[in-house]
C-alpha cells in the first residue's frame, strides 16, 4: 500500500516537537526510504557548523518516520516507535545545509521487521540513516536500533 507523505509529515509535527525546530523539509517519504533536507542556519553551534545534537535528534527522526511509513505502507496500527540505542559517526564537519537519508540496512531486513512485528506484536531491528553534505558526501553516519510495538 502507498503512504500518505502529507499524513506522515502531520503526524511528525503533531507528535514529535523537535520537528518544527530542526528546520526539516521532508524531500522523500516512503516505506522504504526517507530523505530530508535540513538547514544549517536551525542547526547552527558556535563553529559555524551544525551542532552534534541536532545531527543525532534529525538521523532519528528520519528513521522514526521510516518506521512510520513502514507501519502505514503495511497497515499495522500503531505509532508505539522508540530507539532503543543509537550510535553516530562524526566523519566531517557540516558547514551547508546538509541531507538526512534514512533506509534499512537490507530489503529483507525490512520484510522481517514487520513480519516479525505482524507475528509477535514486538520487534526491534536496525535503522541507518546517513548525514550527506554537499555533492553527496557523508559527514555522519548514524545506526539505531529501533523497538516498535502493537
């Protein structure tokens, strides 16, 4: 089943306040690929650059939404989305408005998380979502492991 973007990027602003504050334009939402455009000038530290922070809070809420569009593209009802744990690489510094593409590791990792999500009415897999800066180049990488229940 398709997904609704507009329905997804509502709830990601009623549900998620950090959302508005992120400066996020929603580029690309589906079930199985979530891409984001950010603003450096929301984001920005004392360097000039965009603080850690808002690296990590926008790399999870690509992969919640990822998890959301998933939920939705499957008609699972429910929105119970938590990261369990999440590790970020800082590989360079974000200097521009930069990119968040959030996608599971694998196609089939992706058919069994909702599977087992289906079967069990508890799953937890992994989510990898990649900070791109200008021309494509990865400036953080961040992998969470995600828990979703019915």
């Amino acid at each position: 089943m398709e997904v609704n973007p507009q329905e997804l990027i509502a709830i990601l602003q009623d549900k998620i306040a950090l959302y508005e504050h992120l400066g996020i334009t929603v580029a690309e939402i589906s079930a199985s690929r979530v891409r984001f455009k950010v603003s450096l000038e929301k984001n920005r530290n004392h360097k000039g650059t965009a603080f850690g922070g808002s690296l990590y809070a926008s790399g999870v809420l690509a992969a919640y939404a990822l998890a959301l569009a998933g939920l939705k593209a499957h008609q699972i009802p429910t929105e119970n989305i938590v990261i369990a744990k999440g590790e970020i690489q800082y590989l360079r510094p974000v200097d521009t408005d930069f990119e968040v593409v959030s996608e599971f590791r694998s196609a089939q990792e992706q058919e069994d998380f909702f599977k087992t999500l289906n079967a069990t009415g508890r799953v937890r897999g992994m989510i990898r979502t990649q900070i791109l800066g200008e021309g494509g180049s990865l400036k953080a990488s961040l992998l969470g492991d995600f828990v979703v229940k019915l």
